[in-house]
C-alpha cells in the first residue's frame, strides 16, 4: 500500500494548490454488508464519504484527487492510504429575501463530495478514516494571537468488534442540519447541527476540539494524514476554547444539535460539534463536523431574549434588554407575570427594569413592532433565588500526584446538583470532571486556569474560576544562608514558603515546626529546613558559625597632610562596627570608613558578634602643606615679560611651565609667554607631609593692537570732517590744529584753506598701557564737493591711464558709478572708488570698442547731501 500511495503523492504534489480555502469538513459512512468473494472474503464493506466546504470565488479548487487514509483506532498505527477522485460539487448559497434583516451578508460555499467504498476486516478496536488539509482560512478570530498557517484534520470512527459484541456493523451518524445559516454580531442566533443515524443509536452533542492537520507537506502538496491521537486548535483562551467556540454565551444542546445564544463580535470562528453515538449505553464512535462559520455585522429586526435570566446572587432586580440591535425596532412592550399568570410589571420602554417581591420563577414576554412590518414577540422566564455563590477550593499541587478538588458552592433555596470542571483549560465535556469533587494528576509543571460550571434544583448556574499552579517542589526562600553569633547568643532563622516546615538537627533550637524557630548552638552548625507542600517537598539549610571571641586588628598609626582624606580599614571577623570620634568620618559604622580630619585625631573601633566585642586604636597625624604663595596675577602687553614673585616656607620649589621662564628653581623668575599662562608654584619641605604645596599666579598676555585711523579722503573747505579711530581704549591725535579735541577716537576736522596734503597720527593705548600708532592723509580742496572722472582713458596696459575711476573731493561715500555704451547698454557698475579699483575698457573679459562711453555717479558728501553727476568719457586704443 505505501509504495502505491508514493507514486499517486508524487503526481498530486504538481497538480494541486494549498487548501488555505477550505472552510470546513465531515466524514460519513455506511454499511454495505459483508464480502463472501476473493481475497477480500468476511471483510466488512462500507460506503464513505469526505464532504468538503469551499469559500465561493475563492479563486481555488478541491485537491483532484485526495489523500484518505484508515487507521487502527487503538494503536495510531496506518491501515491503508487511498487517492480518491473528487466525486462531485454543488454550490450552496443563501439568498436573503427577509426585509427584516439589515445588511444581510453573501453566504455561498462550494461543497467537494469525495466518495469511495472501503473494505475492512473485523478489528476489536475498530477504525479511524481520516483525511486533512494543510491549509485553513486565516484569520481565525477565536484562536492563539499568532498562530501562523495551520491545517485541518476530518475523521469517522467506525466501532470495533468490542463494542459491538463481535459484529462491528454500523452506519455513522450523518449530519443534517443546514449548512447555511445567517448570524449577525451580537444578536441571539440559533443553528442546527442535528444528525440522524440509521442504526437508531442515541446521539449525544457537544462542542469538541478542532483538530490541527497532520505533520508535514509544503505549500501545494499532498501528503497523508497523520494516525490518532490528534492535536487541538490553539484557541483563545480564556475568551474561547473548544468547549465554548462562540463564547460562554453561546451553548449546544446535547439531545439535540442545536446551538444557541449571543453570537460574539464579527469575524471568522471555527467551530466543531461532536455527536457520540450511544448503543445499550456504550459510546461506540464519535462522528465530527468542522466548520468555519462567519459572523457579520448585520442586525435582525427580532423579539430575542436568553432562554432565562438568573438572579441567583445577591439581587432581585433584574434589567433586560432585547438582544436585538437592529434598527427596524420601533417599539417595545414587556410583560412581567407571576406564576400565577397575573401581569405583576409592563413597560414600553428599550430597556426593562424590575425588583421581584419574592423568590421564584417568572415569565418575561417582550413585542416589539406591533401592529407594523418585522412585529415579533418572544418568552423567557426569570429565576429569582438570590444567594447561590460558586466556590472551591483544592489540595495537592505536586506534579505527577492526584490533586483533589472540593466543591465549596452553597445555593440558600436549591441543593446543588449540576458539576462541569475544566480542569486542563481543554474541552468543557471532559466526562470525567462531572462529579462533585475530582481527583486529577498534572503530569507537567505550569499555572492552571481551573473553571467549574455548577447549577442547583433552582436552575441556578455560576462559574468559578482559580489558578492552580503545579510544582515539582515548593519554594523556600531563606533570609540568609550564613550567620555569624556569639557563643552566649540566640538566633532566629527564617524562611519563607507555603507549607509545612520542619528543621534539623533537632539540637537547641525552638519552634522546629515553623518557619523561623530560634537556635543557639554552641558549636557552628548546619541547620536544614524541610517544607512540604500538598506531598511536594524541598529542603534548604543554613549555616550558623559560632565563635567565643571577636578577632580585629587595626590599620598601623599614619600620617596624613591636613585635610587630606584617609581611608581607615581593619581586619575582623565581627557583624557590627562603631567608630570614634564619628564627626569626621564618612560612616562611623562601617569597617572602612574615610576620614578628613585637619588636626591629629586618635580613633578607636568596636567590632561586635553579639554580646562578643573587641577594640583597637589608630592614631591619624594630620601635617600642614608646605606654604606656597605665586603672588598676585598680572597682566602684560603683547610678546613682552613679567617678573614673577613668589614666596614659600618650604626647603625647595619648582615653576611649571618652565618653558617660557628664565629660571624655574627662583622664586622671582621672568615670565615671557607666547599667551595667557597660568603658572604653578610647587613648594615641599620635610616636616611629614609628602605632598607639594601649590599656588597659581596667571600672566594674561593682552592680544597685539591694531591701531586704525582711517582711510586717506579729500575734502573741501568748510566741510566738517568726521574722524574714526579703533584698536583701543584711549586715543591721541596730533597735531592738534583744525581738530575738535585730540583725546577721543572720533574728533571733527574743519579747514579754512585748501591744503595739498595734511597728515594726522593717532596713538592708541590698550588697558595695560600698550600703545601703537597709524596715520591718515587729508587733501583739501577750494571747490563744492565734486567727484572728478577724467573725459578720456587707455586702456592698453601702458600703466598710465589704463583704469577709468572716479576721484571724489568732499564726498563721504559714492552709492554707484555706472559706465553705459551709446546704446544704454550697463557695461560696467561699483560702489568702491579705491585706487585699486575702476573700469579697464573690458566687459566679461572682452575688450570693448574706441569711442565714447557715457558714466554717471550717484554720492552723498559729509553734510548729507547727495550729489549725482553725468558725462562722456573717450576710450582710446
């Protein structure tokens, strides 16, 4: 059989794309009889089929064909791998004509019917058909947060000769119930999963694990299903688990298939039923049917109330709503009757609100829309028997031991009568966590959200929950591992955990059954703490030494320079520590503290274990620094000296830098720096403290003045012209004559005659008395302020009339001297008029024609007026 399945893979794993569409599957079968021909002679012959389900427009096909394979139902172990053809397909889809829903979602699937017969021999176990794909529709809303691609497994169990008293004919439970259902979110829902049998076996219902698909396959591939037992879905919990798909407010019926309730937010849930077949009151298989059921944001105009409302707590005030949100609803009307029919409360509002005068059982009747389009009405009752509180508790949390739960529930008008424990966070149905009070072994280490679901004779129903966290052994957590004590002394050890401690030896010590006895031996001793925790046991110890005496030594007497810190130490075994004198210590109680003392101080330690102490002296003498005096800071003009005087009661020095000092072993050296410099006098003597003296005297160096006194400029009589000196902070000028004052750096020249030339020196001194000097040559002219531009220039590199430049007479700044060609074309723009500056007959480098050339300049002379003049100037070649 494996080396046909191998060739049929093969060709499958090119043919075939992944099965991430699938939505959905079940197996069914049926007995067809007996073989009484061939090699297949007494074999047992049924007819089975694999029902796919398939998103419509999914873009994808069924696997052509598939992988089935049959399995011993005991062992796991591989019967037979078939390939069967796809049979048929049909699509189902669900078209809405209800006015009363709104936003009705498209539920369409595409149904794979694979059909085969099958031949087996009687087995006592029986059979396991299964078939899986690796692929399941992602996005699941009720698993694991990142549960990554994960596939689907569909099997039938066919009973074995054990069951079936040596006759292992059967036909499976085939369910019936409408494929095509649609749920709103939020709103009360109902949808059957009923099943028939032929065999008239009892069916028994419940939500079970939906199984992941085998190991194995890529993308596109086909590989077998994987034998029983079979992984669960990674739901999640604790909003989901197998035993509640939809959430805790959605139940099956276990006599009839059908699933009711508070459908959750929108989204896509996998949701799988088991329906156990029951013969003489035996389980005999268990057929499953695996959908992915898709919950929209729709709403239905719709009376829905929950089957009952429970007041079973601590109140008889009840408030209900309808569960449908739809917005079709125009009006409400409730009733509230009492057993005895009587309307006891009727409202018309959205919300009903009412306190019950007494214990017992209620009808609510809500109509919405009456007399209008959607009218609906429906009926529950209402439970009132307040104090029914939920509650256990547990023993025994050691793994691979039986841990015991005891129900603690109490139910002040009923007597408790309905158990279901989740004991694993697996399936709720787990039949043997039904009884009152379980035994259960953990058999690995981890927290255990336990759950119990229990009910009363009232109907009643609460949920508890508690964490359980199984251990391989308790906790101890000791306070100190070693200790130290006198011989005279008491200690008490402690140690903290949950559970039952007891210590050995059992030799002076008290309370040797609690956690922190007292002990006081007299020689040392490991003590050991044994805590048992519900059969989990530990053991730790504690080790307590015990000596007669206290050893200490101190550090030898020392010298220290004045205020210099010292760090005290000794040597000792002891627990606690006093020092004195404690004022200049850094912590009088610890075995090496730091001391900054300016006189000699003589300090004494303590070192105490227990009632044993001891003591020990050092004597710190404290020695002054040699003195060290630099003088004072001095400040110097650009690259020139200073003598430096110091002064020390020290037997030698030393100046640093030495680099720029005539002698650096005198205590009056000359100091020529390159910069502002700070020296160090550095003064020793041997009277105890081996550390220089220091002092530091700074030499600043004032930067190089740079004495200005202004631009040379020509002037005409009678004008006031304003001098500008810089570089310093007092200024003289000379000589003195036309000048308003000669001492500040701005004065004001008037002349009265024209001069050809005058000059006028500054003297600029810094705030050391550094000086420096600079000149400025004035002409002065008899005419207006003019700027004169010549009427011809040559440019033809001759060094003589080669720059066309104005000369300005009485004018404070030129604001632009443009050139124009005889076309008005800007040849040439400025407003410097240095000598360095002017037009040379060129534009971008290019020689411009002889001819004439017309200029204009634009100038303001030193009263503020402005001056604008226009001619011709001649170029010639």
């Amino acid at each position: 059989m494996r080396q046909f399945f191998i060739s049929i893979f093969l060709i499958a794993v090119v043919s075939n794309a992944r099965a991430d569409h699938i939505t959905g599957g079940e197996m069914f079968y049926t007995f067809v009889g007996i073989s009484n021909a061939g090699i297949n002679s007494g074999n047992y012959i049924y007819s089975v089929t694999l029902k796919l389900f398939m998103r419509c427009n999914s873009g994808r096909a069924f696997n052509d064909p598939t992988l089935i394979s049959v399995f011993d139902r005991s062992t796991g172990q591989s019967v037979s791998d078939l390939s069967i053809p796809l049979s048929s397909q049909q699509t189902l889809n669900y078209s809405n004509n209800n006015p009363c829903i709104t936003d009705p979602p498209t539920v369409c699937y595409v149904v794979g019917y694979f059909n085969f017969t099958i031949a087996l021999p009687p087995n006592a176990a029986g059979y396991v058909i299964a078939s899986q794909v690796n692929y399941r529709i992602s996005g699941i809303n009720n698993l694991a947060a990142g549960y990554g691609t994960i596939g689907a497994t569909y099997t039938a169990e066919i009973p074995g000769t054990f069951s079936l008293a040596d006759d292992p004919k059967n036909n499976s439970a085939h369910f019936t119930g409408d494929d095509l259902v649609i749920i709103c979110a939020g709103n009360s829902f109902s949808y059957s999963f009923a099943a028939e049998d032929k065999d008239g076996d009892q069916l028994r219902y419940s939500f079970c694990d939906a199984y992941k698909g085998g190991p194995g396959g890529s993308p596109g591939s086909i590989v077998p299903p994987s034998g029983p037992p079979y992984q669960s879905l990674p739901y999640g919990f604790p909003a989901f688990t197998s035993g509640t798909p939809l959430g805790n407010k959605v139940t099956i019926d276990r006599n009839t298939g059908l699933i009711t309730g508070l459908a959750p937010s929108e989204g896509k849930y996998v949701v799988t039923v088991c329906v156990e077949e029951i013969r003489h009151g035996i389980v005999i298989a268990t057929q499953r049917k695996d959908l992915q059921i898709n919950i929209a944001s729709c709403s239905i105009a719709a009376a829905k109330l929950l089957p009952e409302y429970l007041l079973c707590k601590d109140s008889k005030t009840l408030s209900v709503s309808n569960l449908s949100t739809s917005p079709l609803i125009n009006s409400y009307n409730w009733q509230f009757l009492n057993k005895a029919g009587l309307v006891i409360f009727n409202t018309t509002t959205a919300i009903a609100t009412y306190t019950f005068p007494d214990t017992g059982v209620y009808t609510i009747k809500l109509f919405i829309n009456k007399g209008q389009q959607c009218a609906d009405s429906v009926t529950s009752v209402a439970k009132v028997y307040p104090g029914f509180v939920p509650g256990f508790k547990f023993s025994g949390i050691c793994i691979n031991k039986a841990t015991q739960f005891t129900d603690q529930t109490t139910s002040k008008y009923g007597i408790v009568n309905l158990w279901n424990w989740n004991l694993t966070e697996a399936a709720s149905n787990n039949p043997d966590a039904v009884e009152q009070n379980p035994l259960f072994t953990y058999n690995a280490k981890g927290t255990r959200n336990v759950r119990l679901i229990v009910g009363d004779s009232k109907g009643c129903l609460d949920t508890a929950y508690k964490d359980i966290v199984i251990i391989d052994k308790p906790l101890i957590e000791l306070a100190f591992r070693d200790s130290l004590i006198c011989v005279s002394d008491k200690v008490q050890l402690i140690a903290n955990g949950t559970g039952n401690f007891s210590w050995t030896p059992a030799l002076n010590i008290i309370n040797i059954n609690s956690n922190s006895p007292t002990v006081s031996p007299r020689l040392t001793t490991v003590y050991y703490v044994d805590l048992n925790e519900d059969g989990c046991t530990n053991r730790d110890s504690v080790k307590i030494s015990v000596v007669d005496h206290v050893e200490l030594k101190a550090m030898a007497d020392t010298i220290i320079c004045k205020s210099d810190p010292i760090h005290l130490h000794i040597v000792s075994d002891g627990l606690h520590y006093s020092w004195t004198p404690a004022f200049p210590l850094s912590d009088p109680a610890v075995p090496n503290p730091i001391a900054i003392s300016d006189v000699s101080t003589l300090f004494e330690v303590t070192a105490v274990i227990g009632s044993c102490s001891a003591k020990d002296r050092v004597n710190v003498t404290a020695i002054p620094y040699p003195m060290a005096d630099a003088g004072n800071d001095t400040v110097i003009c650009f690259r020139t000296s200073a003598q430096l005087n110091g002064t020390t009661n020290g037997n030698s020095f030393l100046w640093t830098p030495s680099v720029t000092l005539n002698n650096s072993t005198i205590l009056n050296p000359v100091a020529t720096p390159f910069q502002t410099t700070s020296y160090v006098l550095s003064a020793f003597d041997n009277k105890g403290c081996p550390k220089p003296g220091l002092d530091t005297v700074i030499v600043k160096m004032l930067p190089e003045i740079n004495a200005y006194a202004g631009s040379d400029t020509a002037i005409v009589i009678n004008q006031p012209l304003q001098l500008h000196a810089s570089g310093g902070i007092k200024y003289e000028w000379s000589p003195p004559y036309n000048l308003s004052a000669i001492n500040v750096p701005d004065p004001v020249a008037i002349f009265r005659e024209p001069v050809a030339g005058v000059f006028y020196k500054v003297i600029v001194y810094n705030e050391a008395n550094c000086m420096d000097s600079a000149t400025i040559k004035i002409k002065v002219y008899k005419t207006k302020p003019s700027v004169f531009v010549p009427n011809a220039f040559s440019p033809n590199g001759d060094h003589n009339n080669d720059m066309l430049r104005p000369i300005a007479a009485g004018i404070k700044s030129i604001e632009y001297f443009k050139i124009f060609n005889r076309w008005g074309q800007l040849l040439y723009s400025t407003d410097n008029v240095s000598e360095s500056g002017g037009w040379d007959g060129k534009v971008a480098g290019r020689n411009q024609a002889e001819g004439a050339y017309v200029w204009i300049v634009k100038a303001v002379d030193f009263t503020g007026a402005e001056y604008i003049q226009k001619g011709v100037v001649l170029l010639i070649r």
